[in-house]
C-alpha cells in the first residue's frame, strides 16, 4: 500500500515548510512514496523555498511550471493532473501549498477504506483559520454523503461538501475520472468530485483533519461575480447527468443565498441584497433566503451575527 501527495503552489512561500511538515508528520508517513510539488510559476521567494525542500526528504520532488502551451493554460487543475501523472502509488492525495493535514489524517481515511471496501474516495471535515488571527479558528460545517443512496444527486443539491485538501482516492478512481477538467477558471473541484460521485462511493470523516488557511490573497472579494461561475458549472453538471437539470435552479439559489449571508455578514450591503434576491428569483420558495433578506433589512451585519451565533449554539447543544 503506497499513498502519493500532490502539492500545488503558487507564490506560497512562506507557508510551504509547515504544510510540508505537516505531511512528513503523518502517523503513516511510512506508507507515502512521493510528495510532488507543482509549481505554476511562483515568484523568486517561493522559488528559493521550493529549492531547499527536496533536501528535507528524499521522497519529495518539484515539478517545475508546465510549458508545453499545447496542454492549454497553466493552472491547479493542469498542475494536480501533471503532478498524478508522474507517480504510481495505490492510492493520491491533494493539498494546498497553504493548507496543513493533521497528523492522523492519512491513517483515519485508510481505516474507512478498510472499513468499507466499496468506497473509492474519502474525505474529511476541517476546520478554517487566519494566518494573521484576525478572527478564532472555525470548524466549517460537513456535509456527509457516506450514506446517501444517490451520492450524486445529493452533491449537487447541497454545497459542494468535498475540498481537495482532504481528500485521498484510489488510483483506480482516478484512472476512471482522467484528472481535473482543466478548461474550467473556478469551482473546477466542484466538477471532479461530482464525476467521482458517479464513478465510485464516497465516505466522510465527521472530524476536522486539515487546518485551510485562509488570507488576504485566498479570501474572494466579489463574490456577485461567482454566481456566472456557479452557474456555468451547474449546467455543465446537468449537461452529464441531464436529470439534474430540473435542481439546477434550486442549486443556483442556495448557492446566492450563501453568497448573500457572507456579503451581509461582511457589512456589504449593496452586494447582500443582489445576491438574497437573486436567490429567490432563482426559488422563490427559498425560505432561508427570504429570512436572510428580511434580517438584513431589519438589523444589518450585527442582526446576521446574532442569528449566526444563536443558530450556532443550538447545534452543538
């Protein structure tokens, strides 16, 4: 049994040590074969660190920026694709050059593949925090597919629930899925993990096993201009499952109204309503988005976060 790790990069510097450490960490680091890290072309200082890292363990190799313009353009779907292309372990796994696995990580998602043979792909919960702490470490919420019938269906209706980062995959999967779609500009993982919903079951550990960071650079800060992303993906979604064509509308409203809760939280106000409504032009059945709305009206961002953090205790009592 043998697991390699494909690392994506691209101007990450000064976070590339810790996620590197937090991979040779692992409680079965013994079962990693390669950790290949693609860069796209990162700047002199990330350059340099990407120089050193091969000297910290013989299993690690950099796998320079993609020049065969042939291929298409460069980017972290081309990037993943590259970096599984050179090696030949059972099993891949993804991480984010600014992203950290926790040290059990590797050996909880095996014990699920052992668990539950059927299963092709495992993925986790993880928690989010701020490089420069302006706000405490969260855990996201998980969606959890393990048990669904019509994995693929579910993926689609709900928030696309599997990160990159987290996951770890059979070869023999992947091998069926032939890599990331590499045409796609954003929410290209929203893609791949759907195809992978169709070709093979999935399963989710409940806990947070990763820590994604987030910082200025990784934050989007027009989220209104998702929604044609959204949207482009949803249809691409439906164009190979054409049932799922009749969701696409529920899908794009949940998705808006999301959107919209993150703007209003942020105190953008212009940004929150467009979203909200667009949300229920979307579904106007859409009782969360009508909710949203109408406490933004009332009480603004200081309104949201009361609701937020109400809803938020009630879960965990």
């Amino acid at each position: 049994m043998s697991v390699s790790v494909i690392v994506t990069c691209f101007d990450e510097g000064p976070f590339l040590h810790a996620a590197i450490a937090s991979v040779l960490a692992q409680s079965r680091a013994d079962l990693i074969d390669h950790i290949v890290i693609c860069d796209d072309g990162s700047d002199a200082e990330t350059q340099a660190i990407l120089q050193e890292l091969p000297a910290r363990d013989p299993r690690i190799s950099i796998l320079p920026v993609a020049t065969d313009k042939i291929q298409g353009t460069r980017g972290v779907s081309l990037n993943r694709n590259r970096g599984v292309a050179v090696t030949d372990s059972d099993y891949i796994a993804f991480l984010d050059a600014d992203d950290l696995w926790r040290a059990d990580k590797l050996e909880r998602q095996l014990t699920v593949f052992e668990a539950m043979p059927e299963t092709a792909l495992v993925y986790t919960a993880f928690s989010l925090f701020w490089s420069d702490n302006r706000k405490p470490p969260e855990v996201a919420p998980l969606v959890d597919l393990t048990l669904q019938s019509d994995q693929s269906l579910a993926y689609f209706m709900d928030d696309p629930p599997i990160v990159p980062s987290t996951v770890l995959m059979r070869r023999s999967l992947w091998d069926k899925l032939g890599g990331f779609d590499a045409t796609l500009e954003v929410f290209e993982d929203t893609e791949f993990f759907f195809r992978a919903t169709r070709l093979g079951r999935v399963a989710a550990v409940k806990i947070p096993l990763i820590d994604k960071r987030l910082h200025e650079s990784a934050v989007t800060s027009k989220r209104n201009q998702l929604m044609k992303h959204h949207a482009y993906v949803a249809l691409h979604i439906a164009a190979q499952d054409p049932r799922l064509l009749r969701y696409a509308a529920r899908r794009l409203s949940e998705r808006a109204r999301k959107l919209g809760n993150l703007e209003a939280l942020d105190g953008r106000s212009e940004n929150a309503v467009n979203l909200l409504t667009s949300a229920i032009y979307f579904n106007p059945l859409n009782l969360r988005a009508w909710l949203t709305l109408a406490l933004h009206y009332l009480g603004g961002e200081s309104a949201m976060r009361a609701v937020k953090l109400t809803l938020s205790r009630a879960s965990r009592s």
